[in-house]
C-alpha cells in the first residue's frame, strides 16, 4: 500500500499503524462478503482526485473549495452498499463528525436525482466524480450517466472518474464475470458514446498504467474471457459545454 494519506488520521497514528488499522478494516470487509478488488487490494487508503490525469480541467472555472461536489461512492472510496460506509467509520474512527455528510442512496432509485437535488437544497452541482465504480454496476452505467448530465447541467458542470477499461477498437463494451457478479469494461468508444448519449458535449479519456497507478486495479483477475483479463484503468472527464 503506496500514498497513505495519513493527514486523514489521528496526528498521533504512525503509518504502520494505519497500515495496521486499514488490513483489520480489510479482513472485516473480506468477511462480510464485500469481495471486491478494491478491499482485497487495499486502493482504500490510495490517493485519488489529486492524481486524476484531467483534475487541472475542474479548476479551470474555480478553486475546488468552491464548488459543490457530490461524490458517488464515497467514505471508504468506493461505496457501493451501506456496509462500505460503516466500514469507513471503523477505518477512520470518525462517525459522529462526519456521518452527515453521507447519503445512503442507491443510483438505481428512480428518484435519485430528486433525491440529490433535494439535499442540495436545490443549488446546482459542479463536479460529480465515481471512482471505481461504473464498472461494478453495467445494468445502471446509462441511467448514471443520465442522471448525472442532469444533475451538473445547470451549473454546466462536470462528471469525472475512473473506470475499468479494455484498450480494444470497438463500439460495445465488454461485460465479464467476476466471482458470480457481472462487471463492464468500457473501451474508449463505448464510454464516450454513452456519456454524449447522456448528452455531455466534450469528453476526454485517458487509459492508466494497471500496475504503477495509484488507482490501478492489482492481482490475479477473476474473469470468463481473456480479454477481460487486459482490463485496465480508464480516466474520463465529460463537459456539459
């Protein structure tokens, strides 16, 4: 585990003991059945928005301080069930400072848009980031994309992430089996047709290194087809203008 950020911690925790605390939080999650790559292998604790090749194109119209920022799959860095999020609590030991930051909200609801608006009591949203987290979820990847149009769109704002991309010359995504669930590994045209679909106008894309990036996705691979065993990270940021 690289990039620690011990700043998030107790000033009083050395690294090995966050080290120590974050392979406990591991085994737990492990444990409660949440078997994904990004417990297994630890990205928790990895750097994520600051190390986004296009993280310099949401500055460009205001400082990140004043923006507002909905984050989907967050607290333990990729929240994709509310036990993620307890998780996190355990990690961090913070869940009466900050447990009303967090919206327990499945992006499947019908009303999720609503839902958000409402909480940001109506003021329109300049960033929206998923990190790692599209490709865990194939059956809502177009209803994500459209709903998150709509929630920056007044702001004109900006969708940003990281998902799991194969680097083939095709118009389809690949859908794979990972362990019983179905994942998708989007190539570059299947992402930026969607995400226009979606009715981004400008989308920018760029494929990461699978071994050395920080978000990069590590291990053996558990999948049906060895293309999908290629996979690798895929950065993406979509304009609405």
């Amino acid at each position: 585990m690289q990039q620690v950020v011990l700043s998030l911690f107790p000033q009083s925790w050395t690294k090995e003991q966050v080290l120590e605390r974050a392979q406990k939080i591991q085994q737990l999650g492990v444990s409660r059945g949440l078997r994904y790559r990004c417990v297994e292998s630890g990205q928790f604790l990895r750097i994520g928005l600051l190390q986004h090749p296009f993280y310099s194109d949401i500055l460009e119209k205001k400082p990140l301080q004043k923006q507002r920022i909905l984050e989907i799959g967050c607290g333990f860095a990729i929240d994709v069930a509310p036990a993620f999020i307890e998780l996190g609590f355990e990690l961090f030991e913070d869940k009466e400072s900050v447990q009303s930051c967090f919206l327990v909200k499945s992006v499947g609801d019908e009303d999720f848009v609503n839902f958000i608006r409402n909480k940001f009591s109506g003021n329109p949203i300049d960033l929206v980031t998923a990190f790692q987290v599209l490709h865990t979820i194939p059956q809502y990847n177009e209803k994500v994309a459209k709903d998150v149009y709509e929630l920056v769109r007044p702001a004109k704002g900006i969708f940003m992430g990281i998902t799991q991309g194969i680097p083939e010359d095709k118009q389809e995504p690949l859908y794979f089996d990972r362990k019983g669930d179905l994942r998708v590994a989007h190539t570059q045209q299947s992402l930026t047709n969607m995400l226009k679909r979606a009715g981004f106008q400008r989308v920018k894309l760029q494929f990461l290194d699978r071994n050395t990036h920080e978000n990069g996705w590590t291990g053996e691979t558990d999948t049906l087809t060895e293309m999908a065993g290629h996979r690798q990270p895929l950065a993406f940021i979509a304009f609405v203008e």
